[in-house]
C-alpha cells in the first residue's frame, strides 16, 4: 500500500504542472462542445446536464495552485476519482450512446492520447481506462436496457490498441528519461555533497582549533587580563569564528535539505523557530557573497514594516540568496537594481524582491517554478526556485513571480503572521512530536499540566517524585520537563543535579538531557525558587498553579526560539585521556588532534580502518573517533572488525571502547548501519567545537565508570524491577571473562591464582553474615555487608552477584529490606553458582 500510494503521488506530481490547463480546457470545452456536436455537426445524442456535471468535477484542476494548502493534501485522492469520470467514462458514454459513430470513436482516442499525457504510468492508464469504460457500458446498459453497435466497425479494435499501446511506449520512453535526469542528479548532488562536506568539515576544524587556542571570550563588561592582542580584539576574533561556523553549518542545512527535496522528501518542519523578518533580510543581504562592491550597492533595502513569522532561518536566507543571484544575472542593464520591501497584513505578510532586468513572459511566470526548468540563463540546474516554492509553502506561505517584459520582475513572498490560525496549526504540527514529562506529587496539579500541554497535541507522561523520574527518563527521550520542588523520596533538585550530572545515563540520553529544557514548579518565593533552579541545573521556574498562558510562553521560549549549543561541565575528564583518530584526511586530523590537545588529550591518528586495527592491538586507547569513508578499511568494516575482537591478541576492551561516527550522511538509513556495525554514537560533518567535547566526555564518563565496576543504574522504579530482576537474574552472565582478562593482563596468572581463593573465601564470610543481619533485622549491618559484597564481586568479574548486589544495595542504601522475601536464598545461590564457575576456570587455567 505504500508503494502504491507513493507512485500515486508521483503521478500526481508529474501532471501537476498541466492541471490548470487542463481544467481550463475541461471547464469550457465540454459546454461549448456542446454547441459544436448539437448544432454544427449534429450527433444522434447529446447531454447538457452531463457535460456540466463535468465541466464542475474539472474546477478542482483548474483552481489547483490557488487550493488552501488542506485541499491540496486531499487532491490526490480526488485527482484520481475525477480523472476516469472526466475522461475514459465521459467519452465512452458518449460514443456508446452514439452507437459507435466515427466522430465518436476519433473523441474516444483523443482521450486516450490525453490520458497517456497526463498518467504516465501504463498500469495506472490501463486501469484507468478499463474501469472507465465499464462504467459508462454499465450505465448506458442501466439507462437503456441495451447497447447499440450500429456504426461500430471490427477496425476500430487495432487502431484502438495502436493507439494505446503506441502512446504508452512514447510516454514511457519519455518518462525514462525523465528518471534517469533524476537518478543522475540525485547520484551527482550527493557525490557532489560529500565532497563539499570534506572542505566544510575541514575549514570548521580550523575554527574549532583557533578557537580551542585563544582566551575565552569576555562576558560584557568583563576583563580577562594581560592578553597579546586588545580586548576587542580577541571579541572581533571570536566573532568572526561564530559567524563563519554559523555560516557553514547553514550550508551544510542547505546542502541536506536539497538532497532530501531531490530525492523526493518533504522540508523538515521540526525545527521552524519565530523569525524577525526584518532582521533576516539585513543578514541575507550583509552577508550574501557578492563579487564586488559594485553588486552590493545594486541592492536597495526598503523593509521598514518589521514582522515575525514562523520558518527555518537558514532556508529563508537560502531563498532569498537564490532570488538576489538570479536577479544579478542581468546586472549589466541600464538602470539595474534590486529592491526588498515589504508589507504587514492581518493575516498574511508580504515581502517584495523586485529587479529591473528583461521580465518573464507570461506563460513562463508558473513554469520557472518547476524542477529541472531554467529560464533567460545558461548553467542552471532549474532547481533553486522548485526548492524556493517548497520552502516558503513549508512556512505555510507561497511565492508568486509577477513581470513587464523588459521592464521588472518581481517575486512575491506571501507569509502568514506570526499570530495566525496557519501558523498555529504549523506550531501543533511541531509538538505532535515532542514529548514531555510531568514530575509533582499532586495528582491534581499534573492532571491541569497534561490537559493544557494536550491542547497543543503533545504527549506527556507522569511521574510522582524524582525517583520515578529518573526511572522514566533513564528509559524514554522526553524534549520538555516540568519538575516540582519539594516531594517524597526524592525532591526536583536532586533529580535534575543528578540528570544534569550525566552520570548513570546511557550516553546517548545524557548528551539529549545535557540541552533539555527543565522547567521548575512550585509555590516557593520567586527569588528563592530562582536561586534554587540555578544551582541545580533547572532553566525556568514557574509559580502554582500554573496557567495556560504560561505553558504558552514555556513553549515559545523553548521550543520556537534559538537554542545555545550543547555544553559540559565536565571537560576535565578529557585530560589525560588517550583517544583514536581514524580519518584518511590529514588535515581534518591535524585541526582535531589540535582541539583535544588544548584539552590534555594523548591523541594517535590512523588513516584507514585496517592501521587503526594494527594500533589498537599495540596501543593503549580510552575512545575511538572513526570516520566513514576511507580506502582500504572504511568505518563501517573497521567498527565490525573491533567489535568481533578476532584479530586481537593483547587488546581485551575491544566489546567495550567508545566508538563515534564522523559522518557526513545522517539520514536514518546510514544511521542505523552505524549502530549495526556496533558503533556507540554519530556525529555529522562538519563537527562543531562544542558537540565534540560533549560528547567525548559523556561517553569517556561512561566508559571510566564501566571500567571502575561503579557504574550504578538511575534510581530504579521498584515495581518494575520486582518484576524483572528476580525472574531474570539466572540470564546475566556469571563471570565477566572482559573484567578477568584486564586482571590477569596487570598481575599475570599468579594474581588470578591469588585472588579468586581469596575473594570465595571473603564473600563466603559475607554472605553468612548477611544472613544473620537478615535473621536479627539488623538494617545497619546488612547495609554495610551489601556495600562490601558489591564492591568485591564488581572488581574480580563476578558480574551476576555484582548485578544482584547492585540491586539489592538501592535499597540499603535507604534503609529497607529488598522487595523479594527469598532474597537471602537467591544471594546464597547465586554465590554457590560463582564459586563453581570461578573453580571451573581455575582449574581449566592449571590443565
């Protein structure tokens, strides 16, 4: 059904541009074709009434670029309800009723031939016309109880089926070649793309690395101290970076939101955010490439009227790039120049781009629209204005060209107001998709938060207090949460110090949770809930009750506003710690290795997969930074080949090092086969400064804390894990051979043969002990021994005592006993099973 729905729209998208005219002709040729076989060449029958009724079904295609965009999204459905009732039904009726006459039958073939124009596909028109005409039989059978072939001649059926089938080939042909010019354009603008995203990524690590090496930039006001260069200065140099790595990032948008428009997707809406449109107008035009001052000054600031609109800030100065470089084409006329205007409306805003260069003919105005169609140039693609229509209709708004040959051209940017019912519906479009979380004790107060977010069509879950947050929010990505103050167990300050913290999170959510808007409630005094938020990491508070108005105002401020990159309070990490470049380019090395230098990293570069191998198996590294495509080995292969550990003699931590993807294709296919080939995390190219310490650090966090056995799941939501854990202990692994391996690597086999005897005879002492503590309800002491049988069983590789430990010291630590009466039973057992496992290896070392 999705294949067919999806050739369905691709039909409808290949006859889009004739719809107009074909409606026109369909809106006044069939009443005034009456006259013609009534009257000038009279037939045996005829129907006003019918041709009306078709002339009406016709308006629809006729009106189609000025449908509202909902009607649109239903067209093609009715495009093909109303094509076999306007064509192959009609005439066939029509020459049925008129008992196959000549003049009939000739009408009936044009149809064809209009219908072959119009569907290119031959299933679709066979279909089409098969369905057709049993229609029009049935209903003239209906009608008069029979069907005349009184002027029917056997030499219709071949010129019938040459014509078909004839027709069908030519358009075919056609077609093909249609799609090949696309297949070919796809194939290039992404080949294209990649070798545009090497200099890109390149030139953002020079930044990167320029801006690693320079003071931080001041804070207002501040002084930082004795510096080589002048204070405004060193903010001049910063700024300039900003900027240049803003404008790269733009292209890098622009460069993906092309290649999604040629292959067919649709302009990403999820991250539209409200735009000052004055203030993007000056930006296009201060920083648009110009090739001399001499273009810059053809063009004419007139924008006095200031309004926001909902959009994408990159595209719009995409679009408007796209419209001052056409414009510039014709920069050497007389008297050339380019205006910007624009107009403020109740519903709809306006923005002029008016040049004074050769105009566009009439019929040309809509076409120049169409993809792969130029006009008045050479070296065109046709593409710029296809993709600039997409865009602003995208915005819920539509570009229109208006022109005097030889005199002006002007394109119209209709864009609805910031406050409109259009954009609103863009705004519910957007959260549909966010999901927010609700933490308060009060079932009332949540109940009010979920019915207000709910109005904006988001999706909200519910938690009680920190500890069934932290549980929700281990587990699920929420975009949004709202956290009270003061509740049991665990307050809102603790939860967010901790979810702020990184720590316990799967590194992929931790990053996610690093940007997070955390939304403070409660009945506190303001100043003391700000100072409160502050210290804990949360971004707004709110006062009870909370209002509509301000979940309104929380959802323009964080969701439809500019948001700050992602940052980390923990960069000390990286010091010391050793990391792997893998890149075939040397100077994308070089500036990251001169950005994780700045920051106390030991850095080894490799240029393909297979070195990086060779290195890993002679090296000691904490995380990989592996790109894609390389000779010889590239990431992908790389990343299967380290996962597996074959190759590795010495290397033990090949199941566990952090691997990062630096990619330049981030679409979802190439995602997934990132994660297939076991690769932890991806980044896209080019890589800003900020992305990449962050995520360095969460994931070397992680993987130190994996290492040091301390790794402790988020507060778990008891109900849960009672159901979990105890049925499913006997799965978890009892010796973790990786833990083992890094023992013996240290000391040797003597260690081994030490330890283990060591450690069965300790943990037995604990384990007995932990029965008499469970027997006199001695909570203290069962904590403690808990305490110790988690740190020894997570050092020497005793993974599931440890698991068990782990779970059981959750509630210790609290002081409660855990929530299985058996507990002491399943500890007992589960140290009878490592003992006979350690044993088992000891005695398979000695043989």
């Amino acid at each position: 059904m999705q294949r067919l729905k999806q050739k369905a729209l691709n039909i409808v998208e290949h006859a889009e541009p004739n719809l107009p005219i074909i409606g026109l002709f369909a809106t006044i040729g069939y009443p005034l074709f009456y006259v013609v076989w009534k009257y000038l060449f009279p037939q045996h029958y005829e129907n006003l009434p019918l041709r009306l009724i078709e002339a009406v079904i016709s308006l629809p295609w006729l009106f189609y670029r000025y449908l509202p965009k909902k009607a649109k999204a239903l067209f093609p459905a009715y495009f093909f309800i109303s094509v076999p009732i306007l064509l192959p039904f009609f005439f066939h009726f029509m020459m049925l009723k008129n008992a196959w006459s000549i003049a009939w039958a000739m009408s009936s073939m044009a149809c064809l031939f209009m219908l072959i124009l119009i569907v290119y596909d031959w299933i679709f028109i066979c279909v089409i016309t098969l369905s057709g005409f049993i229609l029009a039989y049935a209903a003239v059978y209906a009608l008069d109880g029979y069907v005349s072939y009184a002027d029917f001649h056997v030499e219709y059926i071949p010129t019938y089926l040459f014509a078909l089938i004839g027709g069908i080939v030519a358009n075919h042909r056609k077609q093909i070649a249609h799609q090949t010019k696309i297949s070919l354009l796809q194939s290039l603008s992404g080949s294209i793309a990649h070798e545009m995203r090497n200099p890109l990524s390149s030139i953002t690590n020079a930044m990167s690395s320029l801006q690693a090496i320079l003071p931080n930039k001041p804070i207002g006001n501040e002084v930082t101290g004795t510096v080589d260069i002048s204070q405004s200065g060193l903010i001049s140099i910063h700024d300039v970076i900003e900027e240049s790595s803003a404008t790269i990032k733009r292209g890098n948008k622009i460069i993906d939101s092309i290649l999604a428009s040629l292959q067919g997707g649709s302009v990403d809406i999820n991250n539209f955010k409200r735009l000052s449109a004055k203030t993007i107008i000056h930006t296009a035009i201060n920083s648009y490439g110009y090739n001399d001052l001499s273009e810059r000054k053809l063009l004419i600031d007139k924008t006095t009227v200031a309004f926001d609109f909902i959009g994408d800030k990159d595209l719009f100065i995409y679009v408007l790039f796209n419209l001052i470089k056409n414009a510039l084409h014709y920069k050497n006329r007389p008297d050339f120049k380019i205006e910007l205007t624009s107009e403020k409306g109740n519903d709809f805003n306006i923005i002029r781009v008016k040049d004074y260069g050769p105009g566009v003919p009439t019929a040309k105005r809509e076409r120049i629209f169409d993809r792969f169609y130029t006009y008045g140039k050479s070296g065109g693609n046709g593409l710029g204005l296809s993709f600039c229509r997409r865009v602003i209709e995208s915005f819920g708004g539509e570009i229109t060209c208006n022109s005097e040959e030889d005199s002006w051209t002007e394109f119209l940017i209709k864009i609805p107001a910031y406050e409109s019912k259009t954009v609103k519906d863009i705004k519910k479009e957007i959260l549909k998709k966010k999901r927010i979380l609700i933490v308060d004790d009060q079932l009332s107060n949540r109940i009010l938060l979920a019915k207000y977010i709910s109005e904006w069509g988001c999706s909200s879950d519910q938690a009680e207090n920190g500890e069934q947050a932290l549980e929700m929010l281990s587990s699920n990505r929420y975009d949004l949460i709202f956290m009270d103050f003061e509740m049991p167990s665990l307050n809102g300050d603790s939860a967010v110090e901790q979810l702020r913290s990184t720590r316990n999170f799967d590194p992929s959510l931790a990053l996610h949770y690093l940007q997070t808007p955390v939304i403070g409630i409660t009945a506190l005094p303001h100043p003391e809930a700000l100072t409160r938020a502050g210290k804990c990491g949360m971004n707004d508070v709110l006062s009870k009750p909370v209002l509509r108005p301000d979940i309104i105002k929380i959802f323009e401020r964080y969701f439809f506003s500019e948001k700050s990159t992602i940052t980390s309070d923990q960069e000390e990490l990286l010091s010391g710690s050793r990391i792997l470049l893998v890149d075939d380019n040397e100077t994308s090395r070089n500036f990251m290795r001169l950005i994780l230098e700045h920051y106390g990293c030991s850095i080894g570069q490799a240029e393909n997969g297979q070195i990086a191998i060779e290195k890993l198996e002679h090296e000691e590294y904490d995380l990989i930074l592996m790109d894609m495509e390389m000779p010889v080995m590239n990431g992908i292969e790389a990343a299967e080949t380290i996962r597996k550990g074959k190759y590795f003699s010495r290397f033990r931590n090949y199941n566990s090092i952090p691997i990062i993807a630096l990619t330049g294709n981030t679409d979802e296919k190439s995602i997934l086969r990132v994660k297939e080939a076991g690769m932890n995390h991806h980044l896209g190219k080019p890589i800003s400064r900020d992305d990449l310490i962050a995520t360095i650090t969460v994931w070397l966090n992680n993987h130190l804390m994996m290492q040091n056995g301390n790794l402790t799941l988020p507060i778990q939501n008891y109900e849960k894990n009672k159901e979990n854990l105890w049925k499913n202990i006997d799965k978890e692994k009892i010796l973790d051979r990786s833990i083992i391996n890094s023992l013996k690597e240290v000391g040797g086999k003597e260690m081994i043969d030490n330890i283990f005897p060591v450690f069965i005879r300790d943990t037995k002492k604990i384990v007995t002990d932990l029965a008499i503590a469970a027997e006199n309800r001695n909570i203290k002491r069962y904590d403690q021994l808990i305490h110790e049988l988690k740190g020894s069983s997570g050092s020497c590789g005793a993974n599931r005592l440890y698991v068990l430990s782990r779970y059981i010291h959750e509630f210790s630590s609290k002081g409660k006993w855990p929530d299985n009466e058996s507990w002491i039973d399943i500890v007992e057992k589960t140290f009878t099973e490592t003992t006979t496992a350690i044993n088992e290896m000891l005695d398979a070392e000695k043989s």
